[in-house]
C-alpha cells in the first residue's frame, strides 16, 4: 500500500482570513474540522479528530478496489 499526503491548515495560525470568509463559506463552528477535498468539495466535517483519520482510510480503501 502507498502512503498519502495530507496537507493540514489552521485558519487563523497557518492561513490568514481577516475578513472570515472561509468561516462563513463553511459555515464552520469553533472546534470544528473541515476536511476539503482536492477537487474544492467538503468530505467532512467533524469535531472528533479520529473521524479524520477514518474517513482518510475509507477514501484509502475505496481508491484501491
């Protein structure tokens, strides 16, 4: 099996958003996490860290059958 490259981001620390679009585009909640795919689609969204790496396995999974 090959490994993936996850690029992760903190809206606020790693990427500025001074006008809280990406908020609002998202509609995200604190503590949330927002998973967004390459292709610009949300995958998932979460407040539990390892939902994050279950759905990376289950896209893992499913791009190998």
């Amino acid at each position: 099996m090959g490994t993936y490259a996850v690029n992760a981001y903190a809206i606020g620390s790693d990427l500025l958003d001074s006008h809280a679009t990406a908020r609002s585009e998202y509609q995200a909640h604190d503590a949330e996490l927002i998973l967004v795919r390459q292709d610009g689609h949300v995958g998932l969204r979460t407040q539990d860290a390892a939902a994050v790496t279950g759905y990376l396995a289950t896209v893992r999974n499913i791009g190998s059958l």
